[in-house]
C-alpha cells in the first residue's frame, strides 16, 4: 500500500494581499488537504505561523474586523532604523493570539524565509522565537525596518525566494502547493491612482505621516493631468516587479505541482481593511483548481 505524499504548502509575500492564504487554507480543508509542512514569506509567513499553532480561526477574525479607522493604530511610524514603520503589531499578534513561543512547539512543521541585509543570501528560520522569525521575513525594504535576529540584520524574504518552494521542499515535501498573492495576471504591476478615490490603506497611512512627509503619498494633480506615483507607490511597485522577477526566475528551476495566483491587482499592500475581499478570492483560488488539487494530492 503506497503511502500517501507529504503535502508542502509555500505561502507568498504579499502584504494584504497575503490575507489570500487564509480562504487557501479554508478551501483546502473544505476538500480533505491540509499541509503536512508550511513555508512562508513575509505575510504568507505570518499566516502560515498562526495557521500551525492552530489559531486560524482568531487569525480570520482579527482579519476581518480591521476597518480604515482601526487600521491606523496598525501604524506605529518610526523614521529611524532602516523603515518607516517598526511594525511591533506583528509580533504583538503573535502573542496576544497565544501561539508558542518557538517555533518548534507548533502543531505542524513551520518555516520563514528571511533575507540577510549584509550578504543578500537567503535565511531559512526554522527554529527559534516565533514572533521575531514572523517579524524578520516580513521587513519590507524601505517600509518596515529591518529586524536583527540570530546575528544578522533580516529584511524581508520576497527579496530572495518570494513564494518558497524550495523551502517546503527542504523540509520534506513530496509535493508543494504554492500561493502567489502578488499575481498580475493582466500583466499590469501598477496603475495610475484615482485622484478622487485614493487607496485607503495608502489614505491611512498618509494621516499618520507628518506634514512635511506627505509627499511620500500620492495627492491629487491638476485636472486632465494623472497624478504622479508617491514614494510608497514607487517603492513597493519596484518591490512588486523585483519580487516578479525573482518569483519568475526560481519558478523555472523548481515549479511547485499546483500554483495558485491571486487576483487581487486592485489592492495595494496597506488595504488591510479589504481583507474578506483577500479571503474570498482564497476561496476562489481553490474552487478553480478543486479538480487538479484532489488528483495530485490524491485525495478523493
């Protein structure tokens, strides 16, 4: 009797848009294939942690009740130390959520890609304080400051192994499902903001800045004339088309058996009031690819 395959489960950067993994995750159950090994990066690593200490459920509420208002106190500004934003929620999440401390005690084997800011080599995070794995995969450059952690200072893994195939494969997966929440599947990494409906994550985020930052953000131009990207437009859609590359790239050498692309162009990275609009198309991610998932995980 054949021994059913080790299913690896690489959960992508993504920001909000990561909030996908979370209807990934419920979908998969849905249809009896729940992971054996989770990788992730940056947001995925945020998921994919709370996920194998068995706290999905209060993950999915904290989720979905962030509103425009409550997303400010998400905001803890910082202008020093390599980032705009020191991002303690992550690692306040964590803790409040009660998930073990390490990352050996959780319910299912669990890993965090990391980037090291000195050499640029990948740091896989298998062992350790959760909070600071989590807090060290997701230090988006140039927003969220890098974390020093096991002797180096870490930034965010989407800068080396996007979608961390290779990862779930290292910890013993015969067979890896991957999730990309930063999918174009237009082709399009950025759009020409609305001048009369910004983005409200990005709105947010602007009226926490001081005055004299503001330009960090997009503000409206004179009629007939489309706004100019801001500088967190610029900077996380250079991050977009780098991590585009790199996902492309390390795809070609080591495809996962079913990958799973977002549809989420819409939003951008600090939408994290959108988040059921995040989960649904988690949802729809697996409907659309129910059949080829139970064929290659075998399940009936």
């Amino acid at each position: 009797m054949s021994r059913r395959p080790k299913i690896g489960l690489a959960l992508g950067s993504g920001g909000a848009r990561g909030f996908c993994h979370i209807g990934v995750l419920r979908g998969l159950a849905e249809i009896g294939i729940r992971p054996d090994v989770i990788a992730g990066c940056s947001m995925g690593a945020l998921v994919g942690a709370i996920y194998a200490g068995g706290r999905l459920d209060a993950l999915e509420d904290w989720a979905r009740s962030i509103t425009r208002r409550s997303f400010l106190s998400l905001v803890d500004l910082r202008f020093s130390g390599g980032g705009l934003v020191e991002a303690r929620e992550i690692m306040t999440l964590i803790d409040r959520l009660g998930l073990p401390k390490r990352i050996e005690e959780l319910d299912h084997p669990f890993a965090a890609v990391a980037t090291d800011l000195e050499t640029g080599r990948e740091v896989w995070l298998q062992d350790g304080p959760l909070d600071r794995a989590v807090r060290a995969s997701a230090a988006m450059p140039g927003v969220i400051s890098p974390l020093y952690h096991q002797g180096k200072w870490l930034l965010d893994g989407g800068m080396v192994n996007p979608v961390p195939v290779s990862l779930a494969r290292a910890m013993g997966a015969d067979l890896v499902i991957a999730v990309n929440p930063n999918a174009r599947l237009d082709g399009t990494l950025w759009r020409a903001p609305d001048a009369r409906v910004p983005s409200a994550g990005l709105s947010a985020f602007q009226a926490r800045l001081p005055e004299a930052l503001k330009g960090l953000l997009p503000t409206p131009s004179a009629p007939d004339t489309p706004p100019a990207p801001g500088y967190l437009d610029v900077l996380s859609t250079t991050v977009d088309i780098m991590t585009d590359h790199i996902r492309r790239a390390r795809m070609a050498g080591e495809p996962p058996q079913v990958l799973l692309s977002a549809e989420l162009s819409s939003m951008t990275v600090l939408d994290f009031h959108e988040a059921k609009k995040a989960i649904h198309d988690g949802f729809r991610m697996v409907r659309d690819h129910e059949n080829l998932l139970r064929r290659v995980c075998s399940v009936a």
